[in-house]
C-alpha cells in the first residue's frame, strides 16, 4: 500500500510540477521580444516555432 502511495505521490507532484514550468514557458514567450536586430536565421526559426508552440498551447486551453 505504501509503494502505490508514493507511485501516486510522485505521479501528481510530476503533473504540477510540468504545469506549473508549461505556464511559466508559456506566460515568458506571450511577452518575449521578438525583434532582436542580432539574431540569425536559424535563431529567427526557432523563435517562430517557440511562438506556435505557445499559440498552439493557448489555443488547446481555450477549448
């Protein structure tokens, strides 16, 4: 019984944890600059597929 308490403990300290940094990720890139004049390209891409994660991420909440 205590084994299945502490499998069940870790499970949700895992959940609020990954919620808890997913809307601190996602809170940090809604407000992130997005003009930065020294950026590359492949730092341009990454930057754009951040903001779709993000978008896509809110959107899924918005359901």
């Amino acid at each position: 019984m205590k084994t299945v308490l502490k499998a069940l403990k870790v499970i949700v300290l895992t959940i609020v944890t990954f919620g808890l940094y997913g809307a601190y990720w996602i809170f940090v890139n809604m407000f992130a600059d997005d003009e930065v004049p020294d950026r590359d390209d492949p730092q341009k891409a990454a930057r754009n597929a951040q903001d779709t994660i993000t978008l896509t991420w809110l959107h899924f909440l918005n359901r």
